[in-house]
C-alpha cells in the first residue's frame, strides 16, 4: 500500500466478521414486555397522572411490591412511599417537572409507568 509516495505495510493477521450471533447475554436490559407483565400491570391503578405534590398507586394484589423510580437519563430518583392498605403515596414534591419512569417488581412480573411531574 501506498501513501503520500511512501510504502506503508501493514503485516499481521486481520480477521473479518460477517455474521455475528449473540446467544444468553445478562447485560442486555430486562424490559422484555409479556403475559407477567400485563398480569401486574392489570392490576395497577396510577393516579393522578400528571402528579403534584404526590401520586397514587392502587393494588388489587396482596403480594409485596418494589418500585424504582428514574429520570429520563436513567438515574434512579429518590421518592418517599407509605404504603395504606393496597394503596401506595408516594411523594413527588421534591422532583423537577419532567418525565419519570416508575418501575414496579413484583412475584406477578413487572410493571413501568410513565409519570408526568406538572
């Protein structure tokens, strides 16, 4: 090969992929949509939407819940939640106005809603 008037050589082994094929990958992210999901989900009321000073979240389950909270860069945002009953509060007055992501994980599957902070 040239360049410029000078000889370049590049030596060596080069290889080439034409096909590539991913088998079981644990970093891939788990936000596959589902029957689990929708069964969760189902029984989820969100309220209201967009939110203030605080939001509901009614389950007609009697399984114990965890929810996450994030932004929409994907950092996780702190958010207070008493839990009355089947019903959660969460707190929201804290946050920016801005879109959130709440994740829900439950023995039932998983459960995201879009949360509008007004």
């Amino acid at each position: 090969m040239y360049r410029g008037g000078e000889q370049l050589d590049y030596s060596g082994t080069y290889y080439y992929i034409d096909d590539l094929y991913l088998g079981h990958c644990d970093s891939l992210p788990d936000t596959t949509i589902g029957l689990h999901e929708n069964v969760l989900k189902n029984k989820l009321k969100l309220y209201p939407n967009p939110v203030g000073e605080q939001f509901y979240l009614d389950y007609s389950g009697q399984e114990q819940l965890q929810f996450r909270l994030y932004n929409l860069m994907g950092q996780k945002v702190e958010a207070a939640v008493q839990q009355e009953g089947n019903r959660y509060r969460f707190s929201s007055g804290h946050l920016p106005k801005g879109v959130y992501l709440l994740r829900i994980v439950g023995r039932e599957g998983r459960a995201a809603f879009r949360v509008v902070r007004k």
